[in-house]
C-alpha cells in the first residue's frame, strides 16, 4: 500500500511524552506521536549524538537528554542550542493505526532569498560567533557575514578541553567542530582570522589587526573574556598556564608528566581540570579564597558535596586561602604554607574583551548593557561573556560566562540583526563534569533561600530545586537526564516547587 515506505511501528505502542527509537535498515529514526500523528526524525542529536528518545517532551518540543538541545516537534527545526541545525526530517503517516516512514530523508532545499548588500560583522570566532553564522543565514539574511577572531579557522566545542582533553581522552586536534568545515563556503561566511582592535559604534566600523577595515551595517561583539592575571610575585622560570583555547590545553598537558599541580580557584573549570588531573593520577591541591566550591551557585550543601567527590579522588584543598607568591617549584599561601608544584594552573576568572569598543558606554566589570533583544545600541549586539543581559522573569541584568548562553545569545541577536523581533527568553543551561559524572544547572539564582534535595546527594543521584522568594530559580542534578530536559523548556514559566517536581517525574 506504500511502497516507498516501511512499516515501522503500532500507533498504539508509542507513549506521547517521550519519543521512541526505530531502525530502517541501519537508520536509527526517533518517532514522536502528537495524537493520532506520528513525526519522524533523525534519532541522535546532531550536537553530539545524545539519543534522543532519552530527552523530553515538554511545550510541544523534543530537549536533547545530555546538552538540552531543543526541537520543534512540529518541523524537527532548531529552538535552543547548542545543536546548529535543525533534525533531518523523514515522511511519515498513519494508515489503519500502522506508522509507516520512508528510508529517505526530507531534504527539501530551503528558498534562498534574494541578495542582500548589507554586511553583517561578528567579532568573536568562538561558540557565540558560530551561532551567530548559522543563525542569520536560518533568519534568511543572504548578504555579507564576515567572522573575524582568532584561535582557530573553524570554531570548536571548547567545553571538552577541561572535560575531556586535560584528561587525555581527547588529543587537542580531536575537539570537535562546531559547524562542518564545508558549511563557511557554501554559506558563503567570509572568514577572517584576525581579532578586532577597534570597533566605533557610531560609525559602524571595525578595523581589525591585519589592517583590515569593515564598514557594516549590523555588528555582534561575542569575544569572550580575557584571563584575570595573579597579581603576585613570580620567579621567572614558575609555569603558570591558564586553559582558554586547545593551545592552553595542549601546553598543560605536556607540562603535566610526573608533575605535582596546584590550581588556583575553585570554579567550575578549576575543579573540572582537577578532576581531569586525578584521572592521571597528579597530585593535586587546589587554593581559593572562599570557604565552600559553588556555595553561591548551588548553595552549601551542593558546594560540600562536590567538594567531598574531589576529596574522595585526592583532590586536596586549601579553601579560605590566596597563593602570595610563585616560585619555580612551589606556591606560598598567605599563612605561610609552602605547597610543591611543578605547575600553577589558573583559574582566577575572566574580564569581558571589551576594550577595542567606543561609542558606547563599557559597565565598570567592562561588559555591554544590552537589552531582551541583545542590542546594545543601534546596529550593534552583543553576546556571552561580554553582554549584561536582563534576566527572564527576574528584574535582574547580569552576565553569564557560560558557553551554551553564549549560543542561545547568540541566536536571538543573529535574529534581530536579519530584521526580525526576537526577544531572549531562554533559561540559562550548563553541564560540569566531575569523575564520570556530569551535572546539570538549569536557570539562575544567587544565594538562594532553600535547597530541596529529591534523591541521594552524596551518590550522585538527585535533583535539587533551589528555591527563591517561594519559586524555583535554579535546578541542580545528577542522573536525571530526562527530568532536567522536561525541566529546560518547562522552566520558561515560573513554576513553584509542586509544579517543578511533577514536570521532573514526567
């Protein structure tokens, strides 16, 4: 009856708040039943593979299980990174409560506007500047993209270096791309590697370090941060190296054989490196000035428990402590102790490149006000680490140095750029990972009012619901892939703890 298509399931055997996994031949395919319709998609994320009938199904989109990638259930079109591109769709229909799919991908090409003449200019090759490539071609602009920035031609998950890289997983050159090398040429991406040293708002123009100089009608600035030095004593031949770009991570781990580490600062790529240094058995201390890891973020119980994982691996720490000089093969602390290292990694934090820009106002930590929007004024955005942006549902403006906001930023600036009106209204997502085991942090909340734990904390399996003026601000979780998927689209909405903890148990 349809012969250019396969019988693949019963519409009866397929729930509607998950998606169920088939093969046709060796193509695995996800089916996602809405009623009596059947949807079929590629079946792994095209991220990074997550399968994703392990995810969601929350707001009438598919959330990726492992990075919260997010997906149109209606057109499998992309919502929310850090997926770049949507799901390759696949026809499918119901006949007398039989699900069939063709073996053939829908590959309709998109109508390709007309000519644009306008230049686009991203300052930033990184997460954000790929984002942002992807994004204003999908928003239909078919003008002048020029990425300028430098580190790499093609901008890479960044994510795995002190993930997976510092621990010898992964060689440097393996990180992966963040787009196919293919798709600058035939989206026609001018790509310049060269960063920007000036960028004048009021005249839309930037000149770069190779001398070149781009007049542009819209600009995104995304270029990240730039290390904060220790400003301490040093001998001359003391290796201190901070981890920014595959660089960073190929001199530390060629620095590492037979080595003793300390790591300053406790955050959370401080204490990734030190997990990752555990892994090949380097002896490592970590010194930072606070009492507990993450108590800010996460609250003192969550902070204790990561800092009790370290330990039981042979992470020592120094907390209440500051480093007050360096020598060629030690540390001294401000009270006098003297800890051996060969090497100092630093993980003192980040201030916004921002200095090559004028014509507007610079905050006093050096970020961008920008409105929901990302404009910060007209013709010019910006995005990641260097944006103070206005919190959803919250009065508050902040900047977040986390990679997948960086993208989601990104995105909705791309957008506006194109011509459109987009506002940000995403929830704040990032993954750490510690020892095997990766930890999820949806939203955002300071020092919050009350931390309630579902779940064995100290085993690693729980679900945390910090709680803010009697809402969920932030969730904190360990194993509950699909609960913390439900919960990154469900969270759009404020939700109180009854609320959350029902879209959490499906």
């Amino acid at each position: 009856m349809h012969p250019t298509m396969q019988k693949v399931a019963r519409l009866a055997e397929l729930a509607e708040d998950r998606g169920t996994r088939v093969k046709i031949g060796d193509t695995p395919i996800m089916l996602v039943r809405e009623g009596d319709t059947v949807h079929a998609y590629t079946a792994d994320c095209p991220h990074a593979g997550a399968p994703l009938e392990k995810g969601g199904i929350c707001n009438g989109r598919i959330v990726c299980p492992w990075h919260k990638g997010t997906f149109e259930i209606s057109d499998g079109s992309l919502v929310e990174p850090p997926a770049l591109q949507g799901l390759t769709r696949y026809a499918s229909l119901v006949d007398e409560g039989d699900v069939y799919v063709s073996p053939e991908p829908d590959e309709s090409p998109p109508a390709r506007p007309a000519a644009d003449a306008s230049t686009m200019f991203i300052a930033g090759a990184g997460a954000a500047g790929a984002a942002a490539c992807a994004a204003l071609r999908e928003a239909g602009f078919n003008g002048r993209i020029v990425l300028a920035g430098t580190d790499a031609k093609i901008p890479y998950d960044r994510t795995a270096l002190s993930k997976f890289v510092v621990a010898g997983d992964m060689p440097p050159d393996d990180v992966p791309p963040l787009l196919d090398p293919a798709f600058f040429s035939e989206q026609r991406i001018e790509r310049i590697e060269s960063q920007a040293v000036r960028l004048d708002a009021a005249k839309k123009q930037a000149e770069l370090a190779d001398g070149t100089i781009i007049d542009y009608e819209a600009a995104l600035v995304c270029t990240g941060g730039i290390p904060k030095p220790m400003d301490v004593p040093r001998a001359p031949d003391a290796r201190v190296l901070f981890l920014r770009n595959r660089d960073d991570a190929g001199a530390i781990v060629e620095a590492l054989e037979n080595s003793k580490a300390v790591i300053v600062g406790a955050s959370f790529i401080g204490l990734e490196v030190a997990s990752c240094l555990r892994k090949r058995k380097i002896d490592t201390v970590v010194v930072a000035p606070g009492k507990i890891p993450f108590a800010t973020q996460f609250g003192e119980r969550i902070g204790a428990m990561f800092k009790r994982l370290h330990e039981a691996n042979g992470v020592s720490f120094r907390m209440g402590r500051n480093i007050s000089a360096i020598e060629r093969d030690a540390v001294i602390l401000d009270d006098g102790e003297r800890i051996a290292a060969d090497v100092v990694i630093a993980g003192t934090g980040v201030k916004p490149a921002t200095s090559f820009i004028t014509g507007i106002p610079i905050a006093d930590d050096g970020g961008i006000d920008v409105d929901a929007r990302l404009c910060a004024a007209p013709g010019l955005y910006a995005a990641g680490d260097v944006a103070r942006f206005p919190l959803p549902r919250s009065q508050t403006r902040l900047r977040i140095e986390h990679w997948r906001v960086a993208q989601q930023h990104a995105r909705v600036a791309a957008y506006n750029m194109a011509g459109k009106r987009v506002e940000y209204e995403g929830v704040p997502y990032f993954w750490t990972y510690h020892f095997e085991k990766r930890f999820d942090y949806l939203g955002h909340v300071s020092d919050p009012d009350e931390v309630v734990i579902d779940g064995d904390l100290d085993a690693q399996k729980f679900i945390a619901y910090l709680m803010k003026d009697g809402e969920v601000g932030a969730v904190v979780a360990c194993e509950r892939e699909d609960a913390t998927a439900r919960l990154a689209e469900g969270m759009r909405a404020t939700l109180t703890l009854d609320a959350a903890r029902n879209l959490a148990n499906g």
